[in-house]
C-alpha cells in the first residue's frame, strides 16, 4: 500500500475541501396555509398534505 511521501499542503488541503460545505434545507410554501415547510411532507403548521388534512394538530394558545 503507497504513503505520501510528503504532507499536502494547507491550500491543496482547503482546495479539495471547498465543495465540502453543507446547505440549507430547500423549503416550498403550503398551498393552504402559506408556511414554509420541507418539500414532500406534511406541513407542520396545519397537518396537511396534497390538499388534505392527514395530520391533527393540535392549536397552542
């Protein structure tokens, strides 16, 4: 099995990590009640999906 011979630099190091970072989730709006929620899933807001209500939530006062 092959070792470097020599250690990678801080630039080659950094450079091959630059695509390395992470990203935000990407949200879409809920058609009914305007919030923005994880594409694909229930909205946690109002409970409901593709034009249906398939989660009771519960109103916090």
């Amino acid at each position: 099995m092959p070792n470097p011979k020599r250690r990678h630099s801080k630039k080659r190091t950094s450079t091959r990590r630059a695509h390395d970072a992470l990203t935000g989730h990407s949200l879409s709006e809920c058609p009914n009640c305007h919030e923005r929620k994880m594409p694909h899933r229930a909205c946690p807001k109002c409970g409901h999906y593709k034009g249906r209500e398939v989660v009771s939530v519960e109103e916090a006062s």
